[in-house]
C-alpha cells in the first residue's frame, strides 16, 4: 500500500473556517455635572444621546448637567437618558464623559477599570492626578489627542474655529464700550476708513478670527513665523491679506495703527511673548487686545487672566480680554462641536466589541489614550510628569 502524506479523512472536503464576527458591546455612559470654575459645556448633546440609546446603549445623567449650556433635563428624558440628582450612581458608571478631567474627589467615586473620556489639559495637571488613575486602572482617553484620518486633532481644531471666530465679535463689542471703546462698528462703512485689525499667529484660530474680520468688512493683517502657515491662511482665505514674518519693526508699525489686535499664537510648552509692554504703550488710546493664546501664558507681555464675569482691564489706555477657555462663553455651540466629534467614536467603539477592539482597528483613537488599565501609555505624559510608561502597541497588539 503507498504512503501518502495525509490521512483518508485530512483529503475529505473540511469546513472552512470563517473569521468569528465580533460581539457588539452594550455601553452605559455617565455624564455628570461639570463643577469646573466656569465651564459650562457638556459632551452629549440630547440629540446625540438619541442616537446612542437607539443603537441600544445607556446614558445616565446627572441632573442639570445640561442647563448651562441651554439644555432642560426634559430635552434629555425624552432623548431617552435616565436622569439622577445622585453624582455617586452616575460617576459609578463603566463609561465617563466629562469636558474637564475629574478632580480629585471625583476620582475617588469612579469605580476601578472605568473608562473616561474628556479632556487632559495636561499645563493644569499634577503627578497625584495620574497616581490616582493607575490606583484604579482606569483606561483614560483625552479627545484633544485624538487624531482625525488626516493626521489633524479635530476637537482643538473645533474648539479653535470657535475661539478665532469669537475673539473678533467680543473685540467688536468691547469698540462700543461706552466707558472706554472707540465707538467703532466693526463694518466696512462707505466713505468710512475700515477697522485695522492685527493678528498675531497663522494656525486655526487665526484663520478663523481673519474670516470673521474679512467677512465684518476690515482691513486685516496677519503675522507669523511659519511662511508654510501663511501661506496656507492665503490660499484658505481665497483672499488676498497682508501677512508677515514676526519683525519687531514691522509688527510696532502695525499694532500703532490698529483698532483690534488678536493674540493666537501657539507653543509647544508656553507660548512665546512677541508683543513687549512698550509696544502696547504705542497702540491707540481705546484699542482692543483680545489673547486667545492666554491659555498657555499669553503672547502680549501686558496679558493677565480674566474671568468671564470680569473679562477686561485697561492697561496703557488699551483694552485687554484675557479670558481662557472663550469657547465655554459659546457653551451651546461647544457643546455640539464636541458631541459630533465624540458621538462616532463612541457608537465605532460598540460596534468592534469594545475599547481593546476599537483601539486596535483605529489609530485615531489610540492616539488619544493615555491609560490603560492603570498603565501610563503616553511617553510625553510619562516624561513631563516624571512617571513610568508603555507604548500601547506592546500591549494591545
């Protein structure tokens, strides 16, 4: 009898092995209440939590939550989320979404392996923070480090589109102060010189905050290092604008002549002061500064933080604004802004079978993890703060 190398059975037709479909993963979402000093945004907005519940997830919701950025607590009961006065049930949940990242009480009352998605403003963070969530083994996403598929971030892009159109119609109502301002309108009045407008800074904001000033009928000029920026503003735009490299000289002559003058630069660690105090003392008397970079210390060297109960104070007979976070002025536009970003990837995150799945199939996502069952995987994070950390990908393959 010859010798074959299979047996009888291994030559019968055999089944063929498909890939097991994955398991959809059931979500129960907590949303609470922001307590943040002067945040007043929330991550879903009622239509969103429509959306969720009818893919069969669960949303729970701390009572009022909502109001400040003009959403009843009926908008969301009839979106079909249940709604407690209970912080405790609803920081008990599996999933967290927060704009602001917990404090340290919250921490305390969020269960061990919970998920939380907000944001990290990583310049307001302290090491006992991240010691707190290892503690717990909580997987942490901040959505501002979650990447789009072009490589952009698009919650800071959202936020800063917000932040550069809302600093030219607060620089417009701050002309009219009748205390102070100018009395300018903002408009391109015939037979009326248009209002001069500086802005410092060619990224997201900047293009924004010169749209609005092109779109309100004035003169702008843009200045900023990066000549690729500048040009990318130009060609945005679809108009043509003055921009300049950052030149002591050229920048004195501009602010000296200008109504308004916007700060939106951005560092990597604080942003760089470009405008001295000497040259504030050559702006016009009643002209307007607004620093939307105060975020990360200000460009203006004259820059102090405000609140948004107390947003200016007159130094050098200049008018200054120096609000951070100006998008929570805007809290229901921010609101939808970020619940649109949101709200795809938390239904992707159901549908691959939950997060270890979902951070597999998207990059995007993985980008904006920074713990994972209590491990630091963020190498910045690990090095800023001094702690021990992974890469994701030895962990989750």
């Amino acid at each position: 009898m010859p010798l074959t190398p299979f047996s009888k059975q291994q030559l019968l037709p055999q089944e063929e092995k498909l890939e097991v479909a994955r398991h959809k993963s059931e979500l129960f979402i907590g949303i609470p209440k922001e307590t943040s000093y002067q945040e007043r945004r929330i991550c879903l907005t009622p239509d969103a939590v429509n959306s969720l519940v009818s893919h069969g997830h669960r949303v729970l919701l701390e009572a009022g939550a909502g109001e400040s950025a003009s959403y009843t607590d009926k908008e969301y009961s009839d979106a079909g989320a249940e709604i407690t006065q209970d912080p405790k049930k609803v920081f008990s949940c599996p999933m967290i979404l927060k704009v602001e990242p917990p404090t340290s009480a919250e921490i305390e009352m969020i269960n061990p392996n919970t998920i939380i998605i907000s944001a990290i403003q990583l310049k307001t963070r302290k090491k006992e923070y991240f010691e707190k969530l290892a503690k717990k083994k909580i997987t942490a996403f901040a959505f501002e480090f979650i990447k789009d598929d072009d490589g952009s971030y698009p919650a800071v892009k959202s936020l800063s589109e917000i932040a550069g159109t809302a600093s030219i119609l607060i620089a417009a109502e701050l002309m009219i102060n009748n205390q102070f301002g100018k009395g300018l309108l903002f408009g391109n009045i015939t037979g009326v010189a248009p209002t001069d407008v500086v802005i410092i800074g060619a990224g997201t904001v900047g293009e924004f905050a010169a749209k609005t000033a092109l779109g309100l009928g004035a003169n702008v000029k843009v200045f900023d290092n990066s000549i690729t920026k500048l040009r990318r503003l130009q060609n945005n735009l679809k108009h043509p604008i003055f921009t300049s490299t950052i030149q002591p000289k050229g920048l004195l002559k501009a602010l000296r002549r200008c109504d308004v003058a916007i700060g939106a630069m951005r560092g990597q660690n604080r942003t760089p002061v470009v405008v001295t105090e000497t040259m504030v003392e050559h702006m016009k008397k009643g002209a307007v500064i607004v620093d939307v970079s105060i975020d990360t210390g200000g460009c203006f060297e004259t820059s102090e933080i405000t609140t948004h109960e107390k947003p200016t104070f007159i130094k050098n007979n200049v008018i200054h604004y120096c609000v951070p976070n100006i998008p929570s002025r805007y809290s229901k536009t921010a609101s939808l802004s970020i619940s649109n970003i949101l709200t795809p990837y938390l239904i992707q995150i159901a549908e691959d079978g939950g997060v270890e799945s979902a951070i597999r199939c998207n990059r995007g996502l993985k980008n904006g993890l920074y713990f994972y069952h209590g491990i630091l995987t963020s190498k910045s994070i690990g090095d800023w703060f001094d702690l021990p950390n992974s890469d994701i990908n030895l962990i989750v393959f």
